[in-house]
C-alpha cells in the first residue's frame, strides 16, 4: 500500500500527545529527514501553526556533513515562530548564515559546545541542533517549550540511546532504522525487531505497586497475595548476588513478583539465565523495571528468560507510533521495498506502521489507538 507520506504527521497528530522523540537505531538511518518531513507536512496539512511546535536533540544533529563518513547530510530548516532549544555558538553559526532568532532564556546543563538556549525562530535558515544531553535537563527543556506555547516538542534522540523515548520524557516515540544499521537488510530487520520488541514489553499488572514501592530499594520481592508484603535484597548490587536471591524466592511455594529499579544489565540476566533451571517446574514469577529503555539486552534473552519461568514486564510503556525507514547507505545497494520485505518477515503481531517519507511507501494501520 502507497498513499502519501504526510500520513506520518497525521499519525503523530491523532495520538494527541505533547511530547514526541525520534529514536534512530545507527548514524544515517533519517532520523533528521523525518523531522524535517514531520516540520514541513504539519504546516502543510494545518496541523499545527509554527508557534505550536519545538523542536530539540539528546545530542548533535543537523550537521553539514556526518562526522564519520563525510558524507552530506540534511539540515534543519525550521519555520519562523518555532521554538527550538541549542546551543549559543549554533544559533550564531545559523545567524551568520541568514537567520534570525528571538533568544529567550539559557537552560540548565551544559554540552561540549557550550550552553543551551531557548530560543524562536524570526526568519527561517539552516541550523544545527545541539540540546541538553541529560535526560533531566532534556526534561526541563520540554517544560520550557510548554510554557512558551508549544503543543508538540519533537526530540532528535542521541543514536542508539533509548532514553528519551522513556515515558518520564516523552509521550511516545518514531523507531528510525535503515540500510546503515546492519551489512545487509535481512540483519537491519532482525535488529530493528530486536529494538521494537525491548520497547513493546507488556505492562505488569503490579504497576501500581512497583510506583508505590520504587523507593525502598533497587531489587525487592512482592507478594500479591499478601497485601503490600515486601522483602528487600539487601546484599551488594553486584549481578550474581541479585541472580542468586531472585531464583531462592523463586523456589518458594507462592508466584513472586520482583520489582528492579534502575538498568536491567546484560550481566544481570546472563547470571539469571546461569542460575535459573533449564527446565522449570515452579511457579512463575515476573520481574518488573521501570520501563523498556531501562533494558540493556536482547530481546532473545527476555524469550529464554520467561521460557524458564521469569518473565520480564514494565510498569511504564513505551508507545511506538510508527517506524520510518531510510534505504539508503554508502555500502552496498539497497532499496525501500526490499528492506520492508525484510521487516515485515521479522516484525511481531501489532506493529506500528513501516513508512518511508521519501519515497512514500507506508505499511501498517493509518490510524493510531492508545
């Protein structure tokens, strides 16, 4: 199915949110020409106005050309009357280049470049966006842009960092993946599927309990069956020590339930997966984290977890609206149908929709549900 690619805006405007980061899975994968996209096709379908809309970056964005390849690479052009927040030294650069901007208040934290600003836009040029890189200072940003009027603050997130599409940043997240991720489509697949299924892990039911309890300690276990019962792993964070007090309360009687607060490392569940039983007999237990950009390690790893009796859940959901998709890469030849092809082989049941906004190839369900 072909129809034109301004159903990503449209997409992004019925979720109705106010806070939106784009995620791009390895350099070159689109992420600023989906913005772009996004930018222009609000205005162009009446959206939103310039004024309602900011624009930010966990990080760098919008160069000249990339750092590593030296390839061109696309620019920013924002509209006059948006809000954008970077640095000092690049709203000068962009200045000396033609454009104008309203400079109205220097934000907290600081980047290799100097300090963020706030900032509107008077007359459209090319600019480079550098903002906050911590999530607390990207976090204040984003409560500037409210304030100053912006009904949807778009965040370039930093590749390969999932933290601004955590739910405490934004309200939801594009997933931007293309050809340069992997040596060939069917790995880009894999990978990009490896990602999406980190960021759909289902909500625990015990997510009420986890928020309530989140801060008596990183690791403790739950009882659902005796109200508000707690017990807290009090030995060192050390991975083992973790692994070997989940699976000894595993071995009791009742399900357990286990909140974590903070990462969910490689190292941990590679000590669970060690300490766990090949063949489980007991009762199942769930281990419940923050939310899906707390995990750091493979999809694969959450399967064999929970095939041995521990399932992995979140108490916060990451919302997924669409993933965007760039052929192209300096490598080897690719195209959009055949790096959708190979996605759709990989992809899990409900995915988002698959769209490439240059060529107009769109996937997936046009309308969004919460």
């Amino acid at each position: 199915m072909t129809i034109s690619p301004a159903s990503l805006a449209q997409i992004v405007a019925r979720a109705q949110i106010q806070r939106l980061s784009l995620i791009g899975l390895a350099k070159n994968v689109g992420k600023t020409t989906a913005t772009n996209h996004l930018l222009q096709s609000f205005m162009d379908d009446r959206l939103y106005r310039p004024g309602e809309l900011a624009l930010t970056s966990l990080g760098l964005d919008g160069e000249a050309t990339d750092a590593m390849t030296g390839l061109p690479k696309p620019r920013y052009v924002p509209q006059t009357g948006l809000l954008i927040a970077t640095t000092d030294d690049l709203l000068r650069q962009a200045e000396g280049e033609g454009a104008r901007f309203e400079r109205l208040q220097q934000l907290p934290g600081r980047t290799a470049i100097g300090p963020v600003f706030l900032a509107r836009v008077q007359h459209a040029g090319r600019i480079i966006i550098a903002g906050p890189t911590l999530l607390r200072d990207l976090s204040f940003a984003l409560s500037r842009f409210s304030t100053s009027g912006a009904r949807l603050s778009i965040v370039d997130g930093a590749i390969n960092r999932l933290g601004a599409a955590a739910p405490a940043v934004t309200d939801a997240c594009i997933l931007c993946t293309g050809a340069s991720v992997a040596a060939t489509p069917e790995l880009v697949a894999r990978r990009t599927v490896d990602v999406l299924t980190r960021l759909m892990t289902r909500q625990s039911t015990f997510a009420d309990a986890y928020m309530k309890f989140q801060a008596q300690a990183r690791l403790l276990c739950f009882s659902p069956i005796v109200s508000d019962h707690i017990t807290l792993f009090t030995g060192t964070s050390e991975p083992e020590q973790e692994a070997r007090w989940i699976v000894a309360q595993m071995n009791m009687s009742e399900r357990m339930i286990y909140f974590l607060h903070g990462a969910l490392t490689e190292e941990l569940t590679r000590a669970l997966l060690t300490q766990l039983p090949q063949q489980f007999a007991g009762q199942p237990a769930e281990l419940v984290i923050e939310d899906p950009t707390r995990m750091f390690c493979h999809s694969v790893t959450l399967q064999r977890l929970a095939a041995r009796g521990l399932a992995i859940r979140v108490a916060r959901t990451v919302r997924v609206l669409a993933i965007t998709i760039n052929p192209y890469t300096p490598d080897y030849q690719c195209f959009s149908q055949q790096l959708l092809d190979a996605l759709l082989r990989e992809l899990p049941e409900n995915y988002p929709p698959v769209i490439d906004v240059i060529s107009g190839i769109f996937h997936g369900q046009s309308s969004v549900t919460s």
